[in-house]
C-alpha cells in the first residue's frame, strides 16, 4: 500500500506519514518548500516534492491522496488524482481510522493548552515505562521533535476542533482544557455552534472511555453535562471536583502545589488496556511541581495528571514525568540570548492566550520588548473588540502586520488599525525592519518576546544570528 500527502511537510501531516514509514509502507508526498521535517522524512525513505503538480501524482502512482482540510480542490495533485480514479482522504479522517490500530488513545482537545496537554501526557507515559506514540503539535524535547513512534498499546496526540477536524477521531479517552470563541471563520454561529461541536467530540468516546474537563471553564462543564458520558472533572476552584488543586504557590512563576483525588473516582474504574500496572494505593496529598510557567499550566498539568491517573499510573510518577516537562517550542519558549538581550516566543494568537504571555512576562526580570503578529484577518476581526483591551496593557509593544495564512484581506481589518485603536505602535515594514528597530530600543538585560502563530519567530533567529 502506497500513499501520497498533499503538504506532507506540515506538523499535522509528517506526524502521520511517519507512523506509516515504519510500518513498512510507501510514502511519498508535496510540500511547498524544503523544512526540517521534509528532511527527516526524506531520511525515514518518504520521497518528498517541491511545489504541488499533478506530475508528482503521476509519478508516485499511489493508492491513496491524503490532504488536509486547508488544501482547495482544485489543488492540481488532487485533481490529477480523481482523474486517475485515486481515493483522496481527508487527513482527520485518515487518523481517525488509523486510532483504531491502537488499544488505547488519549486525544487533547481545548481553545488554548492543546500541545501543552499532550506534551505533558507524552512525558508522564514515557516515564511509566510505556512506549507512547506521541503526535504533537510543537517541538517536545524528550521526543527529540513532534512524533514519537512506540508500539501499539497507546496512542496521544492533539484534537483539534477547527472544521470540526476532530469529529473524525476515535478516542478512548478524551480531554477537554478549555472551550472559548476562536476560529469563527468556520464556526460562524459562534459559541453555540462551537459547544456543539465538543459535545459531539465527546459522544464519540466509546461506553468504556471517559473524559477529562475543566471544571472551571463554563462552556468545558456545559458541554460535559450534555454529552452523558463518564467525564473527571479538574479544578483550582471547587474542592468537590475529582482532582483538585491545593496549596497553591509560585516560584518566579512555575507552580507547586499537591492535587486531591476523589476517594470515588480515583484509578481502577477504568477498564485498563495498559500495561502499566504500576499504580501503588493513590495517595491524596501527592505534590507536584512544574518547570513552566502560569496559571494556565496548573490546569493542562491537572489534566494530564487526571487522565494517566486514571489508566493507572501512579501518582509519583506522574509527579516525575510532570517535572521532567520543560515545555514545547513555541509556548513562551527561551530561544537564547543575544547582546545581552534575553529572547522568547510565544504562539499566543488569542486574546485569552495574549493575557497569559503578559502575565507570564511579569516574572522576568529587565525591561519586555513585545511584538505581536496578529493570526489571520477573520480571527482578528471577529475578536476585534477583545485584541484591543488586552494589547492596552503591555508597554513597548509592537504591532506587525497580519499573518495572513489561508485567507484574504478584509476591508479595515489591519495592524495599523489596530495599533491606533489600542495605543501600541505600528511598524510599516517588514520582520527585519522590526528586528532592526528592536536592536536601538532594547539594551543588556532586557528581553523581547515575539508573539502570534505565523513567522514571526524569525525576529528572534535574526537577533541569534548576528
């Protein structure tokens, strides 16, 4: 069995196309341009394209196209393809089929958290001695990138909800960090439409699966409520809550604190497919301590502890493998420094996401330089109103132009509008006008924080080249 991917270099895509390299199939696949992660396919044996053509369609000759929702149709390999009577499959549906092959899944899904959550199962599951597959949507240090490939036995990986991608999946076990308004390009009915779409997430864990919510997320409990399926709820608020957080306290920003099972839902009312029998009597006043930063992070840790707790790992060790997480590229990550000036980057893109970087950089110490590159023109659009009170409150912020990814310009919709309405500057120009701007403002033990999901990570690899 042969299969081509249509953007086989993406996150999403390579993940996949790697799983099915070792497992002896032929993979070959298009990308737009040369990245790290076409050259380690190349290296596993795929046989990767520059630039799409239905020529790659014609000389791969494969038995099936897998694509992403983000490819048109009238892709020209897809095209070809169809011509060729080829089966095209959407990548959410392709990995929701395959999920199948594994005895056990764990799909993270949430507005915010998503590649957190899934970093820190991935950490607590290696340190129990499983051997996870791990597909992650950022750069995870103890996977040595964003896919581990482990036996069959469990499966973790990111579920997310944008063209209702995740409606696709089969997971035994599901977790929900949060649900808030994003993505309303496709959601356009807004948040009844997107609770609508978690709930039917959820109905599609089987009669022996369950899921983990937050709590103390309104829209997360609403739709666990409605869903009627065995959900473990987390909290920082509600002591009655199956795992909850007490005792509190930060240390320059990472938090300790000890977590308190309820005596009713603690790990054996699961039925275990693991082999991973190494859960001791649960304890109720385990302590954990994180090495990243915030608030946000206390509930993707009490998560990631529920759900492993409740396949039986014990809570020492998931102690250990929280502890062993340092984080995932790109979420507020220290990239180095560079004429005495500290860099991070965060891929904050959401008006909730933008108030954690704020106060995560609290706890630096010198003077923050931020530059925010708001994520599409309908996502700014649609959370206009909520960008322009939360980037009223950093100094020294610097608005670039908008990340168009997929879309269209939109009438008024620009950085420059959106700078004067907030009292942030607007620099005309491109990344390296900006990077270059940066180095006559920030001086030695300073710190400059670029923020937003497109490319504009490149101020901080210009700042390390020099």
């Amino acid at each position: 069995m042969s299969y081509h991917f249509v953007g086989i270099g993406g996150v999403s895509m390579s993940g996949i196309a790697m799983v099915l390299l070792n497992r002896g199939k032929i993979v070959t696949g298009s990308d737009r341009q040369e990245s790290a992660d076409v050259e380690k396919l190349r290296a596993a044996g795929a046989t990767v394209y520059i630039g799409h053509s239905g020529e790659n369609i014609a000389k791969a000759s494969p038995n099936m196209v897998v694509h992403t929702a983000a490819v048109k149709k009238d892709n020209p390999e897809l095209v070809e393809a169809k011509k060729r009577g080829i089966p095209c499959v959407d990548r959410a549906a392709f990995l929701g089929e395959m999920m199948r092959d594994f005895a056990s899944s764990i799909a993270i899904s949430g507005t915010h958290g998503k590649t957190t959550t899934t970093g820190m199962v991935a950490c607590i599951a290696v340190r129990a001695g499983i051997d996870p597959t791990v597909m992650i949507g950022g750069n995870l240090p103890q996977i040595d990138g964003n896919i581990k490939i482990g036996d069959n036995n469990l499966l973790v990986l990111e579920a997310c909800e944008y063209v209702d991608s995740f409606l696709s999946f089969n997971p035994s076990i599901a977790i929900i960090t949060n649900i808030e308004a994003d993505h309303l390009d496709y959601f356009s009915g807004g948040m009844p439409q997107i609770r609508d779409s978690f709930q039917k997430f959820l109905e599609r864990l089987p009669e022996d699966g369950f899921a983990v919510v937050n709590k103390d997320n309104k829209n997360a409990a609403i739709v666990a409520g409605k869903a009627g399926r065995r959900t473990v709820y987390v909290s920082l608020a509600d002591p009655t809550a199956d795992y909850f957080a007490r005792d509190l306290e930060y240390s320059q920003g990472k938090a300790r604190f000890k977590v308190i099972a309820s005596e009713t839902k603690q790990s054996g009312d699961f039925e275990k497919t693991l082999d991973c029998r190494v859960a001791d009597a649960p304890r109720n006043d385990i302590e954990i301590e994180l090495n990243v930063f915030g608030e946000h992070n206390v509930y993707n840790a009490l998560c990631a502890f529920a759900a492993c707790h409740q396949m039986g790992i014990a809570p020492e060790i998931i102690a250990k493998g929280l502890a062993s997480f340092v984080g995932t590229g790109r979420r507020f990550e220290y990239r180095g420094i560079a004429q005495g000036i500290s860099l991070y980057d965060d891929y904050a893109h959401h008006p909730t996401e933008l108030e954690t970087t704020w106060t995560t950089a609290e706890n630096l110490s010198g003077e923050n330089f931020f530059v925010f590159q708001p994520h599409t023109y309908t996502r700014t659009k649609a959370l206009w109103d909520d960008f322009i009170l939360t980037l009223k409150k950093p100094k020294n912020l610097i608005i670039a132009d908008i990340y168009s990814a997929r879309e269209n310009p939109i009438k008024g919709i620009t950085s420059e509008e959106l700078a004067r309405a907030c009292g942030a500057e607007y620099i005309d120009g491109t990344l390296e006008e900006i990077a270059e701007a940066l180095k006559t403002r920030a001086k030695t033990g300073d710190n400059i924080i670029t923020i937003g999901a497109g490319d504009v990570n490149k101020i901080c690899d210009m700042f390390l080249k020099n």
